[in-house]
C-alpha cells in the first residue's frame, strides 16, 4: 500500500502529459478538455456522476462523434459502428485500453474520504498519451507532486469564471414573498427540501422544481429541464448539495436556507469548498456558455451576473467571508486496496472469517505512504455486514457485492441485497418477477403526493439500479436486464407525477408547511450554536495568515456519495 503507483505498470510503461485544467466553477475548464476528447482518435471522459457521463455521451453522438457509455448499471454501444471515444463513471475506467486522449472530471475529488480511491486510480493507472485533468485550483500541488512520482510531464492551464459572481448585501430576511423568477434555494433534507417546495408554492403562487441525491439522475434532470425553462410555471428551484456538481442550471440567485446540514454524526457546517461550489452555479449557464463557444468572453451587461444571499440575515456575513477565502491545498490523495491486495490477504484466514473482519484488519495493518491517506472504509464495511450473512458466496463474489452501489442504511434496500446475494450464493432465482423482496406492488397503487409514497419509489428505483448492476457481473443470474429497464422507467414515470400531485395538493402542502414551522425553531437554535464557533468576528491581522473560519474539515468534496457510486 505504500508505493500505489507500482500498481500500474503499463501506465509506467509509457510517456504521459499531463493537462491540468483548474479554475472555478462555469469557467470552461471542462470544455476545453472535451474538445480535446472529441478531437481525438481514441480516448475515454470519467466524471463522478452517471449523470454527467449520460451529458457527454449525449453531447457526442449529437456531435457525430461516435460514443460509447459506460457506468456500473448501463452500457450503450453503438451498433455497426467502433466507438472511439467511451463516456464513463470515475470507477468504471478501463485501465488495460491504451487511449490516446483521457479526461478525468472534478479532479478535486481525489481528496475526497470515501471515493477519492477511484479518481487516484484513473490519475495513477489510465493507458493515455495525454490526460486532462479538470477542477479546482487547490489540487495543483498534489498533482505536481503524483506527476513527479510517476515521471508524467505537467502542463498547467487556469482559467477565470466567464461570468461575474457577486455576493449580495442583504439576505431575503426570511421571506418567501422576496422570490424572483429564476431563484434557487438551497437546503440540506429532503424533508425540508419538500416542506420549504410546499412553503414557496403557498406564498408565490407558482411552481417549484426539486432536485436532491436520492432522487434518480433522470428525475433530477428532467427537473431541472422544469426549471431552466422559461415558458412554464416552474419560476423556482428547491436543491440539495446535490446541483454542486451534474447540472446545467440556469439560475440568477443561488439563495442558501441554512450553511447547516445533519450528517450521519451530526450537525456540521458547510466548508468553504461547498459554499463556494453551490455558489458558483449562479448565473445564466447557457450564456456564459454560449458565449465561449463563440471564442468570445461572456458579456459583462449585468444580465449575466450570478448572485449568492442567504434566507436569513444570520447567515449572509459567513457566506461574505468564506467566498473570500482561499481553501487550503490538497495534500494527499485517497487510495483504497485493490482486490488482489485482498485476495492475498485473505488467503492468510480460514474461509470462515467474516469479510468485514478481513477489510478492518487489512486497513489496520497497512501503510501508506505520505502523499496518499487510506479512503474511510465504511461504506465497504456496511455492504460486508450485508454479504457476511449469506453463506455460500465465493470470496470473488464477495468482492463484487463490496463493491455494489448497496444502500445499506434503509432496512428495504438492505433485505433486497441480500436477497440478490442469495441468488448469487445460490446460482438461481435471479428473474425480477422471483424476488419477493422487491416492492413491485407500489406500481400497482394510485400515484399519491404523500411523501412516504415517494420515499417507497426511491427505494424501488435504488434497488432496480442494483439488479441492473448485478446484471452485468452476474448476467447468468440475473437475466431481466430488459424488464428491469423497464421498470426503472415506470418508477421514474410515477415520480414525476408524485412531485406533480404534491405541487397540487393543498393539504399535502400545508402539513409539510406546519412540520417546517416546527423543525424550523429547532434548526435556528442549532444554527446559531454551531455559526458561533466559526468566530466571525476574530478576522485576521495584518500580516497574519490565520483565518476566522476553521477549515479542518475542508479536505473533504462536495458530494457524500458510496464509495463504488458507479450508478450514482
């Protein structure tokens, strides 16, 4: 574990540039790799969302560039023709085809606790003459330092926004009724996220688009298509962390509803890498991009300028200060054990050991080198304990369902692993129609606005998305890769309507509004404790290089996804 760039000796083998795109947010870093990409003989995109390899794939075979895709739950390979050119998910990079042009997406993510395995291995492993590498500016010096490790030549090109960002002077001091066309409001739930969409809605009148993580990439886009467009009563967007990243929004406001979210250990801040990158997607994207495609700057007629605020005054003062700061660097990268490395460790047990014992002890023992830092495991530690209670699972088995996007924290999802495992141990009753654990008779239900009828339908879409994936490493199996397409389309279908019939439903509306009243006192308490330790008022002295805002947690990128997200 400590020298991971030995790992890949056929990307030792060959001279690499290195093309490092780094700026922030709409500043056409990613575009110019493309047309790098789509100028070449072969070469492949990895970004961290399937959403995001689903735009380039499309945007490719709109261009007459024949293009493949490839993500852990879907491959489109056009037919009578040889793709050149492979869209993938980060984890999904095939590192035995030699390329001739690589472009790895949000390259910042290779900080990042739970997948930065993924992006480190595409840097450290790709087969391409030149790799482009797109992101934030803060990566620069660990890329230098894993391009001197791999003897790679760097090139460095940094770019400026194309459109001006500007923070405001004064919050919406908590009214709804300050909405303008074309606001989006950032919050940090999904039943806040419903409740302040049912708030909007009463106050203004008109519609409200969603956007959140476990939402499907399908819905999330088709919400935004709501939303960008100006021709509908959709004036308003309601979005989680989950825009920061996958979306082309046009939004004039980014407004934030709290910089406070709740995770797995609790109440925690946003960093100044978040805030800055939700921030950045204010502005007319099409605009600023538009223009660039033209080879002309973005238009500086105030039309296009992008705005950040906050729904309460109490927040704005931290969002002037940290869009002022710099985050600090990127130092180390994540690095995860490959399967052989388990392979062999696990040689050393008698088969009866449980593989969550197996991973806890190999990450205990190994070392790592001072450049890299080993991913949090927990992710893989949860789908073991799924795994561990299935017998009958080969340790090559095993690894696969490691790997799997499992959502383990839902007591549903977690039944319906195991039972796709069982299949797996059991080498039968893989047909979709044959596992009852699947909650098929949702399908059957009138479509409701309630929420728990949402909440049911997301869970059904994530565990269709796992048969899918299964589907591809166990095809003898699972054989309804087809009807689970399908599937997947019904579902999707019955959420639009779902979030439509919320929109519509009074009552609905007005039972989220009241639990957002009561939430909201709760959350103001909370709010003020943890805005208070950011010490705002203790600003640095002149000459100093100390800052009010503790970043110790902003190593860490935006999106918490599973750390084998290759269907995220």
């Amino acid at each position: 574990m400590r020298f991971p760039a030995e790992w890949y000796p056929q990307a030792r083998s060959i001279q690499r540039t290195i093309h490092l795109h780094v700026g922030p947010t709409n500043s056409g870093k990613t575009y110019q790799a493309l047309k790098k990409l789509e100028a070449s003989k072969s070469g492949f995109y990895a970004g961290p969302l399937r959403l995001l390899a689903q735009e380039v794939y499309h945007r490719f075979q709109a261009n007459g560039t024949t293009c493949s895709l490839v993500t852990g739950d879907d491959v489109k390979i056009p037919e009578g023709q040889a793709p050149t050119i492979v869209s993938n998910t980060v984890e999904m990079v095939n590192l035995g085809q030699p390329y001739d042009v690589g472009v790895i997406d949000e390259i910042q993510m290779i900080g990042d606790s739970k997948r930065g395995w993924a992006w480190t291995r595409a840097v450290l492993g790709a087969r391409a003459k030149e790799l482009h590498l797109c992101g934030e500016p803060r990566v620069v010096p660990l890329i230098r330092e894993l391009a001197a490790l791999t003897g790679d030549k760097l090139e460095i090109h940094r770019y400026e926004r194309l459109n001006p960002l500007k923070v405001m002077d004064r919050s919406l001091r908590g009214d709804l009724k300050n909405l303008q066309k074309g606001d989006c409001l950032v919050a940090f739930s999904r039943v806040g996220i419903h409740a302040l969409k049912a708030d909007i809605e009463k106050v203004t009148g008109k519609r409200a688009a969603i956007v959140y993580g476990s939402l499907p990439a399908e819905i999330r886009t088709q919400q935004a298509s709501l939303f960008n467009d100006p021709n509908n009563e959709y004036d308003y967007l309601v979005a989680s962390d989950a825009i920061g990243m996958g979306l082309n929004l046009s939004c004039k406001r980014i407004i934030f509803e709290t910089l406070v979210k709740r995770v797995p250990g609790g109440l925690v801040r946003l960093s100044v890498p978040e805030i800055k990158q939700i921030a950045g997607r204010a502005g007319r994207y099409r605009s600023a991009a538009q223009q660039q495609k033209k080879g002309k700057p973005a238009e500086n007629d105030g039309t296009n300028v992008g705005y950040v605020t906050s729904l309460e005054e109490v927040d704005l003062p931290y969002i002037h200060q940290a869009m002022g700061i710099e985050p600090p660097p990127i130092t180390a990268a994540g690095v995860f054990p490959p399967e052989p490395i388990f392979q062999r460790f696990a040689a050393y047990f008698p088969q009866s050991v449980p593989l969550e014992y197996i991973i806890k002890r190999l990450i205990d023992v190994s070392q790592v080198h001072p450049l890299f830092f080993m991913c949090d495991p927990r992710g893989q530690l949860d789908n073991a304990e799924v795994i561990d209670t299935v017998s009958g699972l080969r340790f090559e088995d095993q690894m696969t369902f490691m790997a799997a996007p499992m959502h383990t924290r839902d007591i549903s999802s977690r039944d319906v692993a195991c039972a796709f495992a069982q299949c797996v141990a059991e080498h039968t009753g893989g047909r979709l129609l044959d596992i009852p654990d699947l909650n098929l008779e949702i399908l059957e239900e009138p479509v409701s606005g309630n929420k728990e009828y949402l909440h049911d339908l997301e869970i059904l879409h994530k565990s269709v998305i796992l048969y899918s994936w299964l589907s591809f490493r166990f095809g003898g199996v699972f054989t309804d890769r087809t009807l689970a397409a399908h599937v997947k389309e019904l579902v999707e279908e019955r959420m639009v309507r779902a979030l439509t019939e919320f929109s519509a439903n009074k009552k609905l509306r007005k039972d989220a509004s009241l639990r957002r009243q009561i939430a909201l006192q709760k959350q103001i308490q909370d709010h003020k404790r943890l805005l208070a330790e950011a010490d705002l008022d203790a600003f640095e002295e002149e000459g100093e290089e100390t800052v009010p805002i503790d970043l110790s947690a902003d190593s860490d990128s935006l999106e918490r996804v599973s750390p084998e997200a290759q269907a995220a």
